[in-house]
C-alpha cells in the first residue's frame, strides 16, 4: 500500500499546476480554486478576469495568458500560495510547495530551511512565516503580489500591490459605508446561493466569529429552516458549551439545528488520494490535515465564522510580549535552537509586515496583529478551505473579506479592536448582542457605548426583500439525521497509515540524523496523551523527514505521490526496491555523498599531552584521529553529512584550539585532487558568531579558525553548510572526473 506507482487523482490533476521557463509555450489561462467576483461566486469555466483577479476574496490562482504575458494572481488570503523557485535565468512557480518541491528535486540540488523546520516544530498549528519553505530555495510570496511572465523573453517580474488595508477610519462616514457595503455584499451572496440550492451550511458556536456570520443569515430573508445550521457534537468541554449557546439560539430565533437538509450524493476517495490531497495542500504549513473521504456531487457552501480572531486582534501585543508567548511553547523541549528559530521567523516576518504597512516601529502591537492574518489565517483556515475544495465544498468567510481589513478600528477615541464586532451586530442585528458567549466572555461596556453612538450617528437604512427561497425543486436533498454517514470517515486509517510510518526505524533515523531524539521522542509523547489533533507534530516530523529527503536524496524519488514515499518505511521485504529507488545506484550515492559531507579538523595543540573530549550532534557523522594530525596533540578529523553539527569540546590542557573547514580529499584516476566546493554558511563558537554568510571551500581551500584555551574549558562549536551552488553542466563535469569511466 502507497507504493507510490499509482497515477495522481483528479482533483490534484486539476488544482495544482507546476510551470517552468522552458516551456511557457503550453500555459494556457485557468483558474484554480474559486472566486468572489462582487456578490458572485465563479468557479473554473464560469470565471471572467474582465476586471482583474488581485486581492479578490475566494480561494484561488488565476493563470491569466494573453498573448505573449501571463499574469499570475491570488486571492486576498493567499490561501494556495504561489511558490517560485529562480536560479541563473530558469524560474519556476506553482501553486503547491510538495509539487514544486518533488519537481525541482530532480533538475536541481535543494538545502534545507532549518530555521523554518525548527519553528514549525515549535509552533501549536501553522506556521508563522510570511515567505519561508521548508527548503530554502522554494520561496511562499506574500499574499500582496502577483508575478508577470514575458513569454518572448522568458523574464518573470513579481510584484507588490497595496491591499489598502487600515486606510479606512471605521468611526468615520466613509468607515461605515465601507461596512455597509461588506454587508450588502454577502447579504445578496446569501440570497443568491439560497435561490439556486440548499447546499448551504452555516456553522454555529457560542462564541464571537460565528456569530457574526450567523447575523447575515438571520438578517438575509432566506429560509433558515431550509438550510443546516450546524453545532459541533463531540463532547469536547468547549463545545459542549458552544452547543447549549446555539441550542438556546436556535429557540429564540426559531430554526433547526443539527437537521442535515444537504445532498448526500458522494463520491468516495481511496486512503492515497485523500492523503495525497491533505499533503499537496498543507504538509509544511499546517499541521492537522483533515483527510476528506469524498467529494459532493453538488457544491456544498460552507459558510464559517474563520479568520474573526485576526479582526479581534488575538495577537494584538507588543512584539516582546508576543516573543515571550512563543518561548514559553518552545519550553517544552531543551533544545535552545528551537526556540531562537522561531523568534528570527517571527522577527523577519515582523520586519516585511512593517514595510509593508509603512510602520517605523517593527515591535509595534499593530505589526503583530497583522501577523496573525498575513501567517495564521493565511495557513490555517487558507490552506483548510483548499484542502475543502477536494470534497466539492467552497468555504465562504466573511470576516476574512478584504473591505474589513481597510477598516481602521483603532484611534484616540477606541482602543478596541473588537467595535467592529459591536458595530456590526448592534447595526444589523441588536438582539445578538444580548445572547451570551461562550467562557463568560463580554464585549466592554465602553465600546458598545462608542458603537451605538457612531450607528445613530450613521443610521443604517434597512432593506426590504422577499423571503429568498429555492426557485427550482431540489429534489435529491432530503432531511436526514447529522449521524447519517453513507460513506466510511477515512481520517482514522490516514493517521494510522502515518503513525506506522512515523514509527518505523526508517523515519526516525533520517529524521533524528538531523534533529535530537528528544525532538522526535515528543511527538510521539504529545500524540499519545492528546485526544484533539494528536498528530500534530508527528505530522510536523513526517513533512521535514520528507524535505530531508528531498533536499539531501535529490533527483532519486520518483513518484508523484506525496506519502507514497512513506509508504515503503518499515518493510524489509522491499529494502533492495527502496534502495534503488532512492539511490538509483552506488555511484550517484557516492556521488551525492561527495557533495554534501563536510570535513571539519579540531586540535587542542601545544604539546603531546594536549587533547579534545568532544561530542556531536550528529550520531552517525565519522570521528577519526589521523596520525598525521597527531604532532604537539591529538587533532581529530569529523566528517558529517548533516548539514548542521553542534561539536562541544572539553579542553585537556592548556593550548590553542584551531579548526579548519574543509571538503573532502577527493581525487581522480591519475591521483589528481578535484575542487569538490561545500558552502558553509555558519560558524560559532559558544555565542559568538565566528561569519553567518557563504564561505566557498574546497579540501584545499580550508576556512581557519584559532583561539586560545584553557585546561578544562568547555566550548560548542556549530557549524552550517550546504551543497555548492554549482550548474548542472558543472555537475555534469564533476560528476565524469570523479566517477571515470565506473
């Protein structure tokens, strides 16, 4: 099972596209995803870009070709994201990080995004990065640009556009027309879904953001009791009380909850296509894959209160505040570097969000609540609603739509990010504003006080419309109960299925030649004690194992399947297939092993007495003391493929510690040396930063290092490298001098 042999699926054939510089040629205009083109939602064939794509709401990538330019754009959220690779005059772009990142595998040599691996360890759910990959040379553009390509000239220029967010007062005359007309708009998007199918849920909870979408439906005209409002029911603590909330709300304002009135027409996903999809859509940004385990026969509009928290301000802090908030989560391991990774994520981010907005101040509790749209919103419910496009189901999010992100809710007379919340239902629906919510949470006194001034002041004219209703006979949605489930739930036998991988010697020995057991031994600690989401970080391990072996294995994997790679871990029976599958033979092992293994030589010298008690990082790199490297102490030779190695060193006697970075002594038929060039990018020693930039080496080229020690001093030495920059027609060279005629 997930061999990985079998052909893509349908739905990844028809969402996801990979296109390169060689061969601009065939791209032809499609949109991926769905757009809201005013109070229409057009999908695939029905799309018309007359007025262009950029910032507009929905989830998708529109490849526009006219002629010889293709434009490229994305929805406000980015919810797909466009990922684009360039070096030396060949670019490429997709829509999907794993489907670039199998593809260029293959034509070019890839190294691994450690800081963005570390932080996405760390963090709860997504990532917070607003460009980062887990391989470095594959960049996420922000959300606020689009690429043009110049056919002719094979030239692709990206660029930013202002999104003109926050430039709007909320409290000023322009402020509420703005809101109005957010409010008109999905109002009328309510009643012309309502007029063309039942397929329509809403989804209700106790608390603050679904209960703005809610408000538009109650205030909408449409027949509620023909659509299915929905609770969860999973006896989780939470939403047991978000269940009795909107239990009581379904009395008050009448309608039915939990009665399914959505077209039970499925069609079913194998356990490889459902996970290939989650994979393709979320793995290295998103840590709970949901499987989905069929697609609707009609389009189901799921309408959900996702991305409020961003309008609230949930991260609304002081960066120090929000850095502290994030080390307290990274106290969960002992590995320091986790911890320093994310805060220079976080940072990095902060720092384009600011240019971005124009705000001097990087730290400025302004950038940080940006950050929670620019990043988590974008990752989690983004990525989500794709990975929902799988089942036939468009996840529409009004508290995500773009004229809300121009409001500007904060001044001199509100501090409070929240009056947008306030305004809304005290405009368009006073009396949700009594109902309770959940936690016993209450909006301030002073800000509903602020709201209802500014609503007299701006009165709101109410609109008179006729009850929406089906205009045409729906005749295969028939009332059923919530249980009924016709089709088996697929999500237990994924997270099986990846548990068994995860598991096996396989996974945990590519994965911890990187990164500490410890690591690895509390993903299986978190999955084995949480009930909600317990894959979470076996899932983060699972989708760096795979970047691991992308970046360090290059062109050796062969399949499209994203999991069919995992699929061969633990089966012995299989070794030799995997081995030639991987390696596609001992040459191009040694090959590739040639490149990628860094040579560092460490002496404690002085006198013959002197010598280095020194441990690794790195279990499998190969420690050995040369005898011509033993004069005047005992010197050692460590070779490690890891690309990251933290050596600490106990100094026995007094003398002077020196190091050289080196490649290895490679040499042809006739005993001649090769320049087989390492790229190391990083050296310290304790907190000092010896260089943090690119130092080309070969055997014979070393970077030196020397510094004077004491008897029983203690250091950490971390060095960071990659493999050299070199062109295919250099590696093609190299590879013919150093294999000969083997």
């Amino acid at each position: 099972m997930m061999s990985g042999n079998a052909t893509q699926c349908e739905f990844i054939k028809e969402n996801f596209f990979f296109l390169d510089s060689t061969a601009l040629d065939k791209v032809e205009s499609k949109l991926y995803g769905y757009v809201i083109d005013g109070d229409q939602v057009s999908m695939g064939n029905s799309a018309s870009d007359s007025a262009g794509y950029s910032g507009k709401d929905g989830a998708f990538v529109y490849v526009n070709r006219q002629g010889n330019e293709i434009t490229i754009t994305q929805d406000f959220m980015g919810c797909y994201g466009i990922y684009v690779f360039q070096k030396e005059g060949y670019f490429a772009v997709s829509n999907s990080f794993q489907l670039m990142a199998n593809k260029l595998k293959k034509l070019f040599p890839l190294t691994l995004n450690r800081d963005y691996a570390n932080h996405l360890l760390v963090r709860t759910v997504s990532s917070v990065s607003m460009e980062g990959t887990l391989i470095n040379e594959i960049r996420l553009l922000p959300k606020n640009t689009r690429i043009r390509i110049d056919v002719a000239n094979s030239v692709m220029k990206i660029e930013e556009f202002d999104e003109h967010e926050l430039s709007v007062p909320i409290d000023s005359k322009e402020g509420i027309e703005l809101l109005d007309q957010w409010y008109d708009k999905w109002v009328n998007i309510i009643r012309n879904l309502k007029k063309k199918t039942n397929n329509i849920e809403v989804g209700l909870s106790g608390g603050k953001d679904s209960r703005i979408t809610f408000c538009l439906f109650l205030t909408s005209d449409a027949d509620l009791r023909e659509l299915t409002i929905k609770s969860l029911k999973d006896g989780l603590h939470t939403h047991k009380e978000d269940l009795e909330i909107a239990t009581d709300m379904s009395k008050q304002y009448d309608f039915p909850l939990n009665v399914n009135t959505i077209s039970r027409n499925l069609s079913p996903y194998t356990l490889e296509e459902s996970m290939d999809i989650s994979a393709m859509t979320m793995l290295g940004f998103h840590k709970e894959m949901h499987f989905k385990d069929a697609s609707y026969e009609k389009t189901l509009y799921k309408f959900t209160g996702s991305g409020g928290e961003a309008l609230r301000g949930d991260w609304s802090m002081e960066l120090p505040a929000f850095l502290e908030r994030s080390r307290k989560i990274a106290e969960w391991y002992t590995t320091p570097d986790l911890s320093q990774s994310t805060e220079k994520i976080i940072k990095d981010s902060c720092k384009m969000i600011a240019k971005q907005i124009n705000c001097p101040d990087e730290t400025s509790f302004k950038v940080v609540a940006k950050l929670y749209e620019e990043t988590y919103s974008r990752h989690h419910f983004g990525k989500a609603t794709v990975e929902s496009l799988s089942a036939n189901i468009v996840t529409m999010m009004p508290l995500m739509d773009s004229l809300l992100y121009k409001l500007n809710t904060i001044n001199e007379k509100n501090k409070d990010m929240e009056l947008i919340f306030v305004l809304i239902l005290d405009r368009y629906c006073k009396s949700l504003l009594d109902v309770r919510i959940n936690g016993g949470r209450k909006y301030k006194k002073e800000t509903i006080e602020y709201a209802r001034y500014l609503n007299e002041k701006y009165p709101f004219q109410k609109r008179n419309r006729e009850i929406a209703r089906l205009e045409e006979q729906d005749n295969t949605n028939k009332t059923v109960s919530m249980t009924s489930r016709p089709i088996e739930n697929i999500r237990e036998k994924a997270e099986e299925y990846l548990w068994k991988s995860f598991s096996s010697r396989d996974c945990q020995q590519i994965f911890t030649r990187y990164f500490s057991k410890e690591i690895y031994s509390k993903a299986k600690l978190y999955a084995n004690q949480f009930d909600y989401y317990p894959m979470r970080h076996v899932n983060a391990v699972l989708a760096i194992t795979k970047a691991i072996s992308d970046v360090t294995e290059s062109q050796r994997l062969t399949q499209d399947s994203v999991f069919g790679y995992f699929g061969s871990f633990g089966q012995e029976e299989d070794a030799k297939r995997v081995r030639d599958v991987l390696y596609r033979g001992a040459m191009i092992r040694s090959f590739v092993k040639n490149l990628m293994t860094a040579r560092i030589d460490i002496k404690n010298m002085k006198s013959s007495g002197n010598d280095l008690k020194i441990e690794c990082s790195d279990s499998s790199c190969k420690i050995s003391n040369p005898q011509w490297f033993g004069k005047d102490g005992k010197g050692y030779q460590i070779e490690s493929l890891a690309q990251e190695i933290r050596i600490k060193v106990n100094c026995v006697h007094d003398g002077e510690l020196i190091l050289f970075l080196r490649g290895l002594d490679i040499r042809d038929d006739e005993n001649v040396k090769i320049p087989v060039y390492i790229d190391y990018q990083y050296l310290a020693i304790d907190d000092e930063v010896i260089f943090d930039g690119l130092e080309e080496i070969w055997h014979d080229k070393p970077y030196e290092y020397k510094s004077a020690v004491k008897d029983g001093e203690e250091h950490v030495i971390t060095v960071k490298w990659g493999p050299h920059g070199y062109t295919n027609m250099e590696l093609l060279q190299l590879m013919d001098r150093i294999l000969g005629n083997a």
